[in-house]
C-alpha cells in the first residue's frame, strides 16, 4: 500500500507523525471508447481553440475565472507559498460523538498509518477516542483544497473521513415534489413499520456483494468465448394500486422465506462435524 500524503496529526500539543493510504478502491469495470468502424480506441487531445493547436502538458497552467474569460493564472509556486504547516497538518479542532456528523457530509474514507517516530502517539489518540467514544473534527489541505475531516476509528486504525462543509450541502428544502403534509394513514404505518421490523438484521458487510459487475464480467466471458448473449427478458411493470396490499403481500413473502426448508445440499453445508 503505497502513501498518498505525509504530514502529521496536531493534537493539542501533540504533533504525530503520519502517512495517509487510500481506505477504499473502484472496481467499476472500466470501458475505452473506440472507433466502431476499425475497433480502435479513440485519443483525446487538448487543444487551444484560439491557436488552433494540441497544448502539451508543460505549457499548461492553472487559472482562476474571476469573471467571464478573466483569468488569474495560478503557477506551482504560488501553491508552495502558502505555509507548510497549513498543508502538511491534519488539524484536530474539535471532538464529538460519531452519530452526531450526518453520512451526507462524508466523501472519501482514508487510513492513517504511523510514522516509525509516532508509534507512541499514535497509539494514545486512537486509546483516548475509544476510550471517550467520541471522534476528532479536523481540517487538512488535500489537492490544493483544504477539507473538513473526521478521525475516527475502524479495527484499532485511524481512519480519515474527509468532509464537505455546509455551504456545499444543498438545502433539502430544494427537493422538488416533497409534501410535508401528507401523513401516512395509522394502518399503513404500523404495516410498513412491522416490514421495517421483519426486514432488520445485523450489518453484515460480507454479504453483499456487486450483482451488476458480475453479470457484466459473466457477459465479457460469453462475448470472448465467440457466443451470442441471451436476450434479457425485463418483469412486467407492476402498478401499485393498493399500497396496503403491498405492505402485506411484502410481509407475506418474508414470512413464506423464513419458513420455506433450507435445500438438502444447502443443509449438509451447514452442518457442523
């Protein structure tokens, strides 16, 4: 696991030595575009449309839009003048309660490793939020922008959260269609509560898995081995009439599921010894 950030964690007084590594990976499946004529994939260029020319990379710079087609150019330089201290720290300025910081401000999940100097350290902030069971609000420049962070911690290892602030959270107020007074009637809601109920289980994140990239990869295999995919068949549209009848033929089904024999070969797996 190859670091994408050094700096350190200023906690306090205490300033710990750390490297940032990627907690997460994309495993979408990846598609060139091509040229449907020759099968060849196609090239993007960047070009000026002022001087009618590709640009390479090292006459590009980047620019600011002040107003319309009015631009501050901002070189590397410019960036390494702002203090160290402002880019190379990840700045600890509060503590809180996980539940407190709604999902909708998370971004991107990265893991902090010590460095050899700030085992110690290391080990007493990750001890301390435990112990407290709070997390640690930080801000910290990444990329030439600076983010809201959340340290928390995930099987004994410091993880970053990184975090939108509220000015780039929209209003939920600007949800079109949304009728606040419309109320559920007291029947549907103690059904949909009970299916809420039925369908409730401990998180379990081994048990999911992506059932579109599967499919995607079994068609690639069909399509190399030279045979034709089958025609997918999409379910008729089902148009809810009864919402009521829905919640119950919902609840229904669970049950049926619940009680339906597990498959003899499924049980002989299950056994133990």
């Amino acid at each position: 696991m190859r670091p994408v950030w050094k700096g350190a964690v200023s906690f306090g007084l205490v300033n710990i030595p750390v490297k940032m590594y990627a907690a997460s990976e994309d495993k979408s499946i990846k598609f060139k575009y091509l040229h449907s004529k020759c099968n060849t994939p196609l090239k993007y260029q960047r070009t000026c449309p002022r001087c009618k020319q590709e640009v390479d990379w090292a006459e590009i710079v980047r620019g600011y839009e002040y107003q319309k087609d009015s631009f501050i150019v901002m070189r590397d330089e410019d960036f390494e003048s702002i203090p160290a201290e402002k880019t190379r720290t990840i700045d600890i300025l509060d503590f809180c309660r996980l539940a407190e910081i709604d999902p909708i401000y998370y971004e991107k999940s990265y893991f902090l490793g010590p460095e050899e100097t700030g085992k110690k350290a290391y080990n007493l902030l990750v001890s301390a939020l435990k112990n407290s069971g709070r997390v640690a609000v930080a801000k910290v420049v990444i990329r030439s922008k600076q983010a809201l962070a959340a340290l928390r911690i995930y099987k004994d290892v410091l993880v970053m959260e990184t975090m939108k602030y509220p000015d780039e959270v929209r209003s939920q107020l600007e949800v079109p269609g949304i009728d606040r007074e419309l109320a559920a009637e007291e029947r549907e809601l103690n059904m949909a509560t009970q299916l809420v109920e039925s369908m409730t289980a401990d998180f379990a994140p081994e048990k999911y898995s992506d059932d579109y990239r599967k499919a995607l990869l079994d068609l690639i295999q069909v399509k190399l081995a030279g045979e034709q995919p089958a025609p997918s068949v999409a379910p008729p549209a089902e148009k809810v009439t009864d919402l009521m009848e829905s919640l119950r033929a919902s609840l229904e089904a669970i049950e049926k599921e619940r009680f339906t024999p597990m498959p003899p070969e499924k049980a002989k797996k299950g056994r133990v010894g």
